[in-house]
C-alpha cells in the first residue's frame, strides 16, 4: 500500500506569544503531527532550555520536533553591521544598547549556543536567513544601481562580508553536521535562487548552505518553480505559505499597514498559488527523501506559516494545518500510472 511521505507541521515564530508547551497543545490541538518552534520558544534557564525537557515536552504530546526557526538571530548577525534598527525587536534591550559588532559577537555567541542544543536534540535542518549582507543598497534590487564605482565595489565587499562573517558559524554548523536552510527572500542576503547560488559559489561549494523553500516570497519576477528548480538539490526544509498579488498596486509602495500592501498573505486555500503542484515539485527535487535520511524521520514535515491582515493568525494556521493534513499529504505513487496500461 502507498504510503504518504509527508506530514502537517507549523512554524512557531508567528506564535511567539505562546510558551513553547501552549504553542504545542495549540498544534496538536489544530491537527498537526510536528512542530518547528522558534529560537525563543527554546529559551530559558541562563539561555536555554535543557535538550532533555524539550524533547519530554514534545514526547509528552506525542509531537515530532522538525527543526527549530532561527530567522530573527541570524538576520541580527548578519544585519547588525548597519546598524539598521530593524534588529532591534529580535534581541533584548540592554544587547540593541550596543554597538553594532558587540552586536554581532552576541548573535554569533547566541547561535554557536544555539548549534549547540540542536545538536543534543537531534535536529539537523535549521530554517532561516542571512541578513542584509551586502547592504541595503544592493538589497533593493534593480532598477538602483550605482553599486560599483572608482573607488568601491558593493558586491565585491558584500561577497567578502558575507564569507568572513558567516565562517565561524558555518564551521560550527559541519562540525556538528547541520545544515543552515537560507529562506530565499527579498531583503536577504539572497533574494532569488542565483543569488543563493552565487552565495554558496563563493564560499567554496559549503555543504551546509541550503534552501528553506517558501513559495509565498516568489511574487516579483521568479516562479516557486523556477526558483527551487534552480537551488533543487539544496532543498532540505520548506514552509507551506500562500498570497495574493493584488492588481494596480505597486509591489514597492511604502504602505505600513499590511491591508494595504500589494502582495498579502493569505489562507493556504484561497491563495494565488496552487500548493498542490508546489508539494509536487518538492518530491521531484528530492525534498523528502533528504529530509527523512537527514533526519532519520518516516515523514518530511510539509511546515504551515499561514498569516493574514484580516483573519485572525490563530484560525488561518489552524485552517492551513487542517488543509496541508486533509489535500497535501497524499500517498505517493510507487510506479507510473502508463506501466499499468494494457496489462
């Protein structure tokens, strides 16, 4: 009998006013077999939690532990350097007090740590993203320019940034055997799959940059399709996200209400996006048999970010995490369906 390969999961960092214990009644609760909780939902102690109270309070709701989405710490290291204050919400306020390196040492610090209890727990897939490495200029993609001149080169500066500053965590990372699963997006350090290419080119090919993918960061000029084509053998995590682009608005506009924007974030199920043929594409690249040697897993977690400006987040994830169990976790087919043909 056909088995199904996958299994409904939900990222924590939008539920990040829940403890890590209410986080996983509220999945359980909503139809989830996993859960990928946030950094901070792993905090407490002098940091963190003990790898063994984790894995009890998962154990305790019969929950799987599919990674663990450290997003914010790793935009702050990687972003820090600007001294840009959208780091600021992500660390604690006497740390956003310093400067920008003591900034940076503290993340790094946070995330060797981080590495550390992941390790102890098992989890070998972490999704997140690089910061704003190359700087806000070249973040903004063309039409601006002007990133070379006689006396500087941003994209050559941003490759060397990018290589000195992430080496000690990506040492850290192969010591241990993770893997850092970039979340392609605009206003990383790698908008769209060349960019992500271009990263791990220069840094020699490294074997623990990989792919987060995330369809719903696809809506300006590159398809979820053309995208995770393109990085598909560094797949090895993925979220399940859908949105809207909504027509004669400008995808630029500085709107900072979120029901004003031109691309929104909606229900998985009345999305622009056809998510089944997204699960489609991540077993034709490899997904789910790498995440499950990876991890040592039955199933590869298909991971609900579900939001909304207008329906409230509780409800859209549980919606998404019920749709993702009920329409994405199908059984996978053993064979062609012509072999069966004429027999």
């Amino acid at each position: 009998m056909a088995q199904a390969c996958f299994h409904a999961s939900i990222e924590g960092a939008q539920h990040g006013g829940k403890s890590l214990a209410d986080f996983l009644d509220y999945a359980k609760r909503s139809g989830a077999s996993g859960a990928q909780p946030s950094n901070y939902m792993l905090q407490g102690g002098k940091l963190f939690k003990t790898a063994q109270e984790i894995k009890q309070t998962f154990e305790s709701r019969g929950m799987t532990l599919d990674g663990v989405s450290c997003h914010c710490p790793l935009w702050v290291h990687t972003t820090a350097w600007t001294g840009s204050p959208t780091i600021r919400p992500f660390i604690p306020g006497d740390v956003a007090k310093k400067s920008p390196p003591e900034i940076e040492k503290w993340a790094e610090n946070y995330l060797l740590k981080l590495m550390d209890l992941c390790a102890e727990l098992d989890v070998k897939i972490l999704p997140m993203f690089w910061g704003v490495a190359f700087g806000w200029e070249v973040a903004t993609g063309y039409p601006w320019g002007f990133w070379k001149g006689g006396d500087y080169d941003l994209i050559k500066e941003g490759s060397d940034r990018f290589v000195k500053k992430t080496a000690k965590l990506r040492q850290h990372a192969k010591k241990l055997g993770l893997y850092l699963a970039h979340e392609i997006h605009p206003g990383t350090a790698a908008s769209c799959a060349d960019d992500f290419n271009y990263l791990v080119q220069i840094c020699d090919g490294d074997k623990c940059l990989t792919v987060n993918a995330d369809p719903s960061h696809c809506w300006e000029g590159e398809s979820w399709e053309t995208r995770f084509t393109k990085v598909g053998p560094r797949v090895y995590a993925c979220h399940v996200k859908n949105f809207v682009v909504r027509p004669m608005i400008p995808l630029r506009k500085m709107e900072p209400n979120w029901p004003g924007r031109a691309m929104q974030f909606v229900d998985i199920p009345s999305g622009d996006l056809n998510m089944t043929r997204y699960v489609e594409l991540l077993i034709n690249i490899g997904y789910p048999k790498r995440y499950r040697e990876i991890m040592h897993a039955k199933t590869a977690p298909l991971v609900v970010e579900a939001e909304s400006a207008y329906r409230d987040l509780d409800a859209t994830s549980t919606n998404a995490i019920q749709y993702v169990r009920d329409n994405l976790c199908f059984p996978i087919a053993a064979s062609s369906f012509e072999e069966g043909m004429g027999a």
